[in-house]
C-alpha cells in the first residue's frame, strides 16, 4: 500500500491509542524547499528476495510492538 506522511502519522496515532488531532496542511512553494510529487518508497527489487511482503500497516504495528510502543 502507499499513504502520505498524514496518513503514516495517523496510522501510528490509532495504533498506539494516542489522542491528538492532526490536520494536513499544504506547503507554500515561496517558503518551503521543493519536495517530489511523489515520493513513495519502491520495494520492487527488495520483492523478488521475499515470498511476500506485509501491508506497510503490519510492519508498523511490528516496529511498534517492537519499541514497546504497543
């Protein structure tokens, strides 16, 4: 799957039960560096080394249960 640094920050916040809200802002191009339309991690060479990849969402829960966050 892909999301945006929004959806990863909200998906972090309903994984872990953290209450706050977050709003997505847009930059402005006269104060903020350039950034690519997209930028989303490919994993396409890292897959041919996998029998499966998980959803970025498992992978997230795992780090965070990892960390002791969860």
């Amino acid at each position: 799957g892909v999301t945006s640094w929004f959806g990863f920050a909200n998906e972090i916040l309903a994984q872990t039960g953290l209450k706050t809200s977050l709003s997505a802002t847009k930059t402005n191009s006269e104060s903020n560096p350039k950034r690519p339309i997209n930028s989303a991690l490919d994993i396409t060479k890292v897959e041919q080394y996998l029998s499966s990849s998980p959803a970025w969402t498992d992978g997230l829960r795992d780090y965070l249960l990892e960390k002791g966050h969860i």
